[in-house]
C-alpha cells in the first residue's frame, strides 16, 4: 500500500525545516532520479528532448539536461523564459555548459515534457496546446516530469517528485499518465511522506480466502444469499462467483429462480443459515416495499449494487451496521440524490470523484463504499484506498456482477466489510489482469472461472 497526496508542497516544507534541506537540493535529486531512469532504459548517445516552462517543473528539466550531457545528445526547448528563481538559477548552469537549444518538436528517442507540473492553473493557450499536440503525435519514448502537463501530454512514464499525487488517479486521467514512478527526493520516501487517509492498493495487498483449518465444515465457510429478481442472469453471475470464491453455501432467492446452475441452491425466503446477502443485481422493478423489507429485516452483513441504488429502501439499508454500496458512477449520482448530499450530474461526479467519496463517507461513515470506475475507489469512513489496477478488459455488462459476489463471499466468510471490499476488489482485478485472451473477449464467465487460479 502506498500513501497518496492532495499536494507535496507541505512535504517539501518539512524537508526544509526537519531534514535542513534546501529547494535546490531537492530538485538536484528530482533531476538526478529522472537521469537515473533515462540511462536505465536508453544507451548513450539516444537523443533526449526536453521541453520546459518557466516555473519549477522547467526548472527540474533544465537540471536534467545538465545532468545528462554529454553523454545524450540533450536538447532543449524552452516555451517560455525561466521565471522562478530555481528555473533562473538552473538556466544559469546550464548556460555555462552551453548546450544546443533548439525550436521546434524534433524527432528524438526521449522526449521530456517539463512545461507545467503542480503549479498549472486554468487552461493552455493556443500556441502551448499546439506543441503538446505536437509532442504527443511524436514517436519517441513520453517521460511526464511530475505530472503530465495539464493532463494533456500523453506520457508513457510519469516520474513523480516525492510522494504519489491523488489526483494522477482521477479515471480522466488514467489514460494521460502511463506508468508512475516515484522519484526519492534525499530522505527516502517514508521520512519525506507524512499520515495520509488515502492510499494506493497495491496487487500484493490481497489477502485471500485460503483455508488453513483441517476441522471444518461447509457451514464453516458461510452462507450467501443473492437477492434475485428480474434479470436472474445478473444473480446467477454473482452466485457463481462467490461460490467459487470460498463461501460454502450460496442460494439465490426470490419468486424467479428457476434454470440456475446445480452448484447453487435456491429458495423463495432467505435461508436459516444465511450469514450475508447480496441484494440488487438484477432486480429490476420485480418487488414491493414489503417484499424487499422482508430480506432487509435481519443483521447480517449485505452488499446493495445496481437497481437497489436508485431505490427509497436505500434509506434503510444505509442504517445496517455492515453494509457495502458498489455503485458505478450513474448509480452513485442516484445515491448521493437520494441521500440528499448532492444533485449533481455524472460530468460533475467524474471531475469530484474524491470529494464526493469524502462527502458521503462523512455523512454515512458505518457504511463501505466502492465507487467503480477505471481506478476504483474503496472508503469506510476517513479511510479511503484506490484500487488502480483494472483495466478496460473488464468494461463489459456483467464485470460488476461477479465483484458482488466476490464481495458477498468474503462477507460470508466474516471478513469485515472493508476487508471483504478491498480484497474482492484486488480479487476482481487480477483475474483481469491474468486473462490471456485479446482485451475485447473477457467475458463474466471467464472472471469465474479463473477464480480458482488467483
Ligand atoms: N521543492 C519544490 O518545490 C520542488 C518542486 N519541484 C518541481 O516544481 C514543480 C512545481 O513548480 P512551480 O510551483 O513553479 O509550478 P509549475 O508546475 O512549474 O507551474 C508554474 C508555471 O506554470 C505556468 N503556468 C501556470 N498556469 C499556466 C497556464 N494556464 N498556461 C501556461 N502556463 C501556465 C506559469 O507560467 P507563467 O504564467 O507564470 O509565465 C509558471 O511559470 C513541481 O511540479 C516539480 O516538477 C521538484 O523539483 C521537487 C522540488
Ligand atoms: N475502463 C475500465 N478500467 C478498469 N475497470 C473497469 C473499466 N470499466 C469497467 N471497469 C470495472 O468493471 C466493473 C463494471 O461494473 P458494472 O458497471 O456494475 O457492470 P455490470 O453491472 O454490468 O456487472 C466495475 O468493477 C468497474 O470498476
Ligand atoms: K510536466
């Protein structure tokens, strides 16, 4: 697990006044760990563009230049004058050198981009839009110093100052980044890095439900009982996948359960031994009030997904002392509608995804959220994760199915509802990230049925 920020310029300022550091010291390092990148990838003598503004990020790859000649046939392109005292001082240096400046996107192995990084406000006028269009349309390996320029530089790599940003994980923004790395800036990362409330899930934070015991039953394992209703599709895909998941028992139910697979037991009221519930995948408009009371009227540990969410009963599942919501964002507007935080629209939500979290977790904080997207967001309360490992393989009508019945097993498997959330989501990614297929052919059932290979 890794910490995210909202910025770095309060981590900078306890390295200044901690670690007596100074800026110039830190940006040497900034410079110095994309150097050290560089020459890992590219042999000397490949050509390096680096474009840069006039503020800090410039400034960094400025000093990067400096840094990699003469060894690289360094280039550089600088959009406007250096403005801050570092982009000043950097210039300065690199003057004495005297590299060649040049003026225009030249073809190149590398090319850098070190217009604007966390200091960007409002938008690019024509001309500087113009060369990251430019830029973008060139075949050379993308390096991002910091972040990429207003998110409109589509890097390969982003090679970060310090600390992990939050908002490089905006789903917008997951297309522009590439792979992230972060740069030491000369303390090491956990003395530069402070508390944080959100963290980066890594792969290897899944902890699955392996059985350790010798001396056990299938009652051991627990009871999912999956809600069915209109589409019984949608609850047969969960079902299956939280059987195969672990849970010992799983029985879907409701008035239509008919043709559902052997392996799944059904009945028309929740079972005696029911010890979780996943409750709106497929449901359609198929039940009263009353009805859906009557599976809601008990304790047990439930996942609410699809239909449900668009739904006044959400008001009373919202009171349950363990529940889990895993809207997408269409339903996550409806839910934030009908809770009354906000009327927003899905526009809104995507450019917020972070405060809206932050708001609903403040006014429901008993309840687990994850927000789907093409980055996932989990939060309990004021602990909030972002899974960042899913990939467009599982945009596909039924992907979300089978994470409800991740999610329902492990709560059938009394892990709590944090718990069960984060490690099903690792769960779901992975057998994504494991299919061998082509990136189109992932299908639901595929998911299943590599569960067991996790
Ligand atoms: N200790 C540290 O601080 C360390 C900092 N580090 C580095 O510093 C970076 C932050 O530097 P920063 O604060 O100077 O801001 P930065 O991202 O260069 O942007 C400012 C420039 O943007 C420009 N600009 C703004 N809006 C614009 C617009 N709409 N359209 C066009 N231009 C616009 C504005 O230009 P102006 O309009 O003023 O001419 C100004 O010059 C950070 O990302 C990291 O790379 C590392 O070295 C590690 C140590
Ligand atoms: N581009 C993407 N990148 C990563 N994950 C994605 C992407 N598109 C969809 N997903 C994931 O796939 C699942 C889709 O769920 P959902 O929209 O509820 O599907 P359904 O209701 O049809 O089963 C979610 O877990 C979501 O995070
Ligand atoms: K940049």
């Amino acid at each position: 697990m890794q910490k995210l920020y909202d910025e770095v310029s309060s981590l900078d300022k306890r390295c200044y006044e901690n670690f007596g550091l100074s800026e110039d010291i830190l940006m040497e390092h900034a410079a110095d760990g994309m150097a050290d990148f560089i020459k890992s990838k590219f042999s000397k003598g490949s050509s390096v563009l680096i474009v840069c503004g006039s503020g800090n990020n410039g400034a960094d790859g400025i000093a990067l230049a400096r840094l990699l000649h003469p060894d690289y046939n360094v280039k550089i392109l600088h959009l406007k004058k250096p403005k801050s005292d570092m982009a000043k001082l950097q210039k300065k240096r690199l003057d004495a050198i005297g590299l060649k400046e040049c003026c225009t996107i030249e073809s190149c192995d590398v090319l850098v981009d070190a217009i604007v990084g966390t200091g960007f406000r409002g938008e690019f006028n024509p001309e500087i839009s113009s060369v990251i269009d430019e830029m973008n349309n060139s075949d050379a390996y993308k390096i991002a110093c910091d972040v990429p320029s207003g998110y409109k530089f589509f890097a390969d790599a982003t090679l970060t100052m310090g600390a992990l940003k939050k908002d490089m994980y905006l789903d917008a923004h997951k297309e522009y980044v590439g792979d992230i790395k972060v740069i030491d800036l000369g303390v090491g990362r956990d003395i530069y890095e402070c508390e944080s409330n959100w963290n980066l899930l890594d792969l290897e934070d899944l902890n699955l439900p392996n059985r350790n015991k010798k001396d056990t039953h299938k009652g051991s394992y627990g009871h999912l009982a999956c809600v069915v209703g209109e589409k019984i599709g949608a609850g047969v895909l969960c079902s299956k996948s939280a059987l195969r998941f672990g849970a010992g028992l799983v029985s879907v139910v409701g008035y239509n359960t008919t043709n559902i697979p052997h392996s799944i037991m059904s009945s028309e009221l929740l079972p005696k031994t029911t010890s979780a519930i996943a409750i709106g995948m497929g449901l359609g408009d198929s039940y009263s009030d009353m009805d859906l009371k009557s599976f809601l009227n008990n304790d047990y540990p439930l996942i609410a997904d699809a239909d449900i969410l668009h739904m006044d009963i959400l008001q009373e599942i919202l009171k349950r002392e363990n529940v889990v919501l895993t809207p997408h964002a269409k339903e996550f507007i409806s839910v934030l509608r009908l809770c009354k935080l906000a009327d927003i629209s899905v526009d809104e939500l995507q450019k917020n995804r972070f405060k809206y979290v932050e708001l609903f977790c403040k006014t429901y904080p008993k309840v687990t959220l994850l927000l789907k997207g093409a980055n996932v967001i989990i939060a309990k309360d004021d602990k909030f994760f972002i899974n960042p490992h899913g990939s467009s393989k599982l945009a596909k009508g039924g992907s979300g199915d089978v994470l409800s019945g991740l999610i329902g097993s492990l709560l059938a498997q009394r892990y709590t509802p944090l718990e069960a959330t984060f490690n099903a989501s690792l769960a779901h990614v992975s057998l994504a990230l494991n299919y061998t297929g082509s990136d189109f052919s992932l299908t639901p059932d595929d998911l299943i049925s590599q569960i067991g290979k996790l």
